[in-house]
C-alpha cells in the first residue's frame, strides 16, 4: 500500500526539483513516475542525447528516498523524428496522416516505429536499467488513446493483410467465415482486402471485427518488444503500463500477460460527465463519480496480470469533459481506500504541480502553479498516515464472477442493433447489481479458470465457443446468461442453430427471435405474482427448462436448466437485483441491498464502505460493528465521502 505521484521535472525549473522531492516525502508519498513523454528533452536531435538533465533528476528523487517508475517517451515522438520519417504518423480513416502537435501520433504497424521506438527505449534502459532509484518502468502512455489504436496508414493495410492470412491461410476460408458473397463483397486474394473504412454505408461487420483484433493485437505486439528490451537490461525491475477506465478497443487480459502490474488511469468525475449514465445519475454524483466506476476497474486489471495498481488519480478538476467539477471534500481519500481495499500495489495522483501552460494547464495538481500546497494534499497525508496503521490488506478469492470478452465487446460495439448505451453497458448494469448487494466480484476472461466461482455471469458474451460452456459446466457454479450471449460465432456470424449458440445444449433455450426497444418502451417481467421492469431488448425464446419469469403475454423471460439460467430481455435495475438476489439466496450467499450510495468491500480481514452519496449513512444495520470502538477507520455513521473499516472474521475456507 503506497502512494505516489505524476512528475514532470522538465516542466519545472531545476531549482525547484530538490523541494518538490522533500515535499513529497513530507506528504507521504513514496512513487514518482516521471519521463513518459520526455522524449525531444531525451534526445532532442537525432542521435544527440542530452541525459544530464534526467541523471540529475533521477538522483534528486533518490536523494530524497523516493522510488522512480521510468516511462518509455514513446507516446510522444519528437518533431524531428516525424519530419525525417513521416510514414510513422498514424493515419485516418480517409488515408490522410494524423499530424504532429498533441500526442499519440504514432501508427503501431510503422516498421520504421517500431524501430526508432526499439532504439529510444534501448538507449533510455540502458541508461537507467541498473540505477538503484528506478524500481519500474511504465510502457508509453495509455496505448489505443485519442482513437490511436487505429491507423489506416499504408503499413497497417500490409500488416491486416499479413494478420488475415495468418489467421485464414487460403483466402476462400476468409470468403466463407465472413460470408463475403453477401454483396459481392468475395475477395480473390489477401492482397484485395483494405482495412474497413470510408465504405459507403457500414462496412462487413466481420471485417471490423477481425479488424479490432488486430489493431488490439498491434497493440500489444509494440508493448511487448518494449518489454523484451526492458526484462533484458533492467533485471529485477516490474513493468507496467498505464491503461485507460472504461476502455474496450484493447483487449487488456492479452497485454497484461506481458506484465507485472496493470496499472490503470482513474477519473472518476471526469469520466461521469462524459459516459452514458442517466442525466439523474449524473447529477447524483457530480461530485463523486459513479460508485462502480472504479470499483468495477480496479477489478477489471487486477485480472490482468499479478499485481495491479493506479497510475494516476484524479486530485481534482479534469481539463477535458464536458465539464469539470471539483471532487467533494474527501473522495480524493475515499478513491484511494477504495483502490487499496481491491488490492492496489499503490495509488499515484496525476499530477504534482499544475503546470500554467498548454493543453493541460486547467487540470488541478497537488501543487498550484505558484506551488502553493491544494487542500487535496491534506488528504494524502492522512491516508499515509491511516495507510501506516493498518496491517497489509490480503485479498480473497471472490464468490461471483462476471465474464468479460473483448471480442464480444467488439462485436456488441460493430452491431449494437440500435442499442447506443455502449457495449460495456451489460457487464456494469451486472456489476453495480452485485456491489449493491454487497458482493465482492471478480472479473474473469473466456481463458480464466473458473472452479471455485458459485455464480458466473455472462453479460451479453455474444462470441462463446463450446470449450467455455463445458469449462463453465465443469466449475460446478451457478451460471446466469444475459439476453445476447451466444449470439454469434466467432467470425461474428449468427450461430448455424440458432443463439446462444453452444450455450443451447446447457441452458435448453433457442432464441427465435428479437427485438431491440427504446429505453423509454419498458415492458413487464413477472416472477411469482410480481412484476418488475426490462427495456431496450427482447427475445421470443423456445425453451426445454424450467420457466421461472414470464412477459406479460405469458411468453417465457427467465428460465432455468440445472445450474443454467437465461433471461431474454435487458433487465431494469430492479428486476436485476430481484433476480441476482434470487440466484445468491438458492447459492446460500448472504445479501444485503446496500442502496445506490453505498459501497463495501471485503478483504481477508477488514472489511470496507465506502459513501459515494451526499447523506450520512448508519452502517449499524448494515453488517457493521454498533460500537464506534470496533471500528478501523471512521465509524458507524459514515458521512458523505466517508470511509470507514472493521475487522471481520477471516472467512473460512469453501472446497
Ligand atoms: C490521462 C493521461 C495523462 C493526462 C491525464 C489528464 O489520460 O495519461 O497524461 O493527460 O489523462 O487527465
């Protein structure tokens, strides 16, 4: 459990790097990430390198007993760069380069890239490799931002070209797993086929689905030649890169293999305003973001690698949504505990000082220009000093986990039918039911192991092949299937009998039909006499099981075969942690409804909540401790932004 904080030592004058490094130590923080965009101060003509001005930075912050994580500058080739090599920018999806001036604008399948790339991150390794201060390296910057993860350059069409044929080997294999005699669209050869773009109406949608697998899988291949050379001559040092919240256009599970922490960029407000939650929900928690925002993050790349952990906090207003509101008195506190009660390795806030000049000078910082210390600074002390009191949080296995699949994400995003709430839609609404009930989750992926999980759920998975059903039937857990799962193969066709597909032969269900449906069009589901709310979709169902919900024409809704249940609509909030409660009663999991606001998590030993809501909450009949005494942190009224944390039992062990 250790903080730590973004630094921009380029920025600042160098009279101020050895105050700013005991400042940091003062407030706790132990982590400085500095260098991921220092690239033309690196080497600001080619081949010319200028390193005195990072050895000296570098020794400052080991002067002051501060830990560096080094960031390769590759998210910001320099101008000299691009000029000698312009067929490294990335290009749009008219065939027009991408131009220099912010960031990102690069092309992942530019051979020259890859080479300039290979050759800046040698050369800063092998610097920096062996120095006593650097204990991590941190990838280029969040890969796949600003639309990065796709180029339409002339080298990305050779390299999809290559991909295809990989992945097919004669070209009629292609013709036929995407169905190209669908409007002429048959290709003779690999050499004919162009990335899917600046098509007159929508492109083939297998041809984007294979598409997003291999910009993803570009992705990932550039990260792990940075991490080849970073193992190589940095021994014994971790590696991370930093992701991006709520993002889907990289397949997170595949890269984080090659690391050692998935760390991730956490904007809780920001990435509220810009979302598509409800205008109410907004309002509700301008202030303090959406509670599973995080939560369901922290739990999305602390499935990716070993460890994980969060590069940058929001430490207050954001420059770049819609609008930028200041984060309430405390969530600065309460993000990082939440962070930390997942598991976090560290939490580092974005940034140190906010700097008074170009695109990001509105974005707050622990320091003001001027370097006067924010208010938000007195929270990091406290939670270094709350952090020093506490004893290592172990984490435990989780009883419900929720199956994400990046495939179907994609193939859920290419074809929404209508649906615009976003392809990550299905796993948070299941999300936020579970955390409402308390539950702890675990995000798992198609190739996680599953024995030990007593209920798995499947969020619109729409791509599943028959080894995963028979792995979800050998895992001895309950299983709920949303509306769409199963609904295409894997070539993102309509399975030949019919959706879910392979799931058929476990749940008895055979979707004959749909219908997609506004949001403001709810229709009933009822479950023994009551009934609850569903929108936006609609399945006409055949079903060989049991018929636990029906619509309101008696049509079955929610239906069971063993431990397999389906639900063929989307279902509202209630109607969803009616059913999810149902589930965990049959499962002898204890549930509580712990309402919108509220939020615990469960570690080994202590257990967390977490008050996201704008009213003070008595955690007295809540499973809490009455007694403020027993408490860790906080006490039984938690106040809004609050915190508070008692011992629990350790939980015995389930075989
Ligand atoms: C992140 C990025 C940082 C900074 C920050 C501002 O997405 O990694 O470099 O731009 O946003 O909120």
């Amino acid at each position: 459990m250790k903080l730590g904080v973004c630094y921009y030592p380029e920025h600042w004058p160098e009279t101020d790097w050895a105050s700013d490094a005991r400042m940091m130590k003062a407030m706790g923080l132990t982590h400085v990430r500095i260098g991921e965009f220092a690239w033309s101060r690196i080497e600001p003509e080619q081949g010319r390198y200028d390193w005195g001005w990072l050895d000296r930075a570098i020794d400052c912050l080991h002067g002051a007993g501060l830990e560096v994580t080094l960031g390769t500058p590759t998210a910001t080739p320099p101008k000299w760069l691009v000029d000698a090599y312009p067929e490294i920018l990335p290009y749009d999806e008219h065939g027009h380069p991408r131009r220099f001036g912010s960031r990102r604008h690069y092309c992942f399948s530019s051979p020259v890239y890859w080479r300039e790339s290979a050759r800046i991150v040698e050369a800063i390794v092998g610097r920096y490799g062996r120095h006593p201060a650097v204990t991590m390296w941190q990838t280029d910057n969040e890969y796949g931002h600003h639309g990065s993860d796709e180029s339409f350059s002339p080298a990305a069409k050779e390299a999809f070209r290559l991909w295809l044929e990989q992945r097919y080997g004669e070209v009629e294999r292609l013709n036929e797993a995407w169905g190209t005699v669908f409007w002429s669209q048959t290709y003779r050869s690999f050499a004919e086929i162009d990335p899917p773009a600046a098509t007159v109406t929508e492109p083939h949608p297998s041809h984007r689905l294979d598409w997003r697998r291999f910009c993803s899988d570009q992705m990932c291949r550039y990260n792990e030649m940075q991490v080849a050379i970073i193992r190589e001559r940095s021994p014994g040092r971790s590696v991370t890169h930093n992701f991006i919240g709520d993002f889907t256009r990289l397949d997170h599970a595949k890269m984080g293999r090659a690391l050692d922490i998935a760390s991730w960029d956490s904007y809780p407000i920001g990435l509220l305003s810009e979302g598509p939650a409800s205008h109410e929900k907004k309002q509700s928690w301008l202030t303090r973001g959406d509670p599973d925002f995080a939560g369901f993050n922290h739990d999305v790349f602390r499935a990716c690698s070993p460890k994980w952990a969060v590069m940058e906090q929001q430490p207050g207003p954001v420059n770049w949504a819609r609008y930028n509101p200041a984060p309430a008195k405390g969530m600065v506190r309460l993000w990082t505990w939440e962070a930390l009660a997942h598991g976090a390795e560290f939490v580092s806030y974005f940034r140190w000082r906010q700097v008074p000049f170009a695109q990001e000078q509105m974005h707050a910082g622990l320091l003001a220009p001027d370097r006067t210390v924010q208010p938000v600074a007195g929270e990091i002390e406290t939670i270094a000093s709350e952090i020093a009191r506490l004893e290592p949080l172990a984490q435990e296995k989780a009883e419900v986990a929720i199956l994400l699949s990046y495939e179907s994400l994609w193939q859920h995003e290419i074809q929404p039918q209508g649906n615009r709430s976003g392809p990550l839609r299905p796993a948070r609404d299941l999300y936020t039911a579970c955390r409402r009930l308390g539950l702890n989750v675990d995000i798992v992926f198609p190739d996680s192991e599953l024995t030990g999980y007593r209920l798995v759920l499947l969020p619109a998975v729409t791509i599943l092949d028959e080894a995963l059903c028979e792995k979800l039937d050998r895992s001895g857990a309950m299983v709920l299937a949303t509306a769409l799962t199963g609904a295409r193969t894997v070539s993102g066709r309509l399975p030949h009998n019919l959706p879910p597909g392979p799931l058929q032969r476990w749940t008895g269900v055979k979707v004959m039909s749909f219908e997609s449906l506004p949001g403001f069009a709810e229709f009933d589901v009822t479950i023994e006499g009551k009934s609850w709310k569903a929108s936006m979709w609609r399945e006409a169902i055949e079903t060989q099981g049991d018929v636990i919900g029906n619509f309101a024409d008696g049509a079955p809704a929610f239906v069971r075969q063993g431990r397999f249940h389906y639900l063929a609509c989307w279902p509202g909030e209630d109607l969803l942690l009616e059913i999810l409660s149902r589930l965990c009663l049959q499962n002898e999991m204890p549930v509580i409804d712990l309402g919108p606001d509220l939020r615990m998590r469960s570690t080994a030993r202590v257990k967390f909540a977490f008050n996201y809501g704008s009213a003070p909450i008595d955690l007295g009949g809540k499973g809490a401790p009455q007694e403020d005494n027993a408490y860790l942190l906080g006490g039984r009224m938690l106040t809004p932004s609050g915190v508070s944390a008692w011992p629990i039992r350790p939980i015995l062990e389930r075989h």
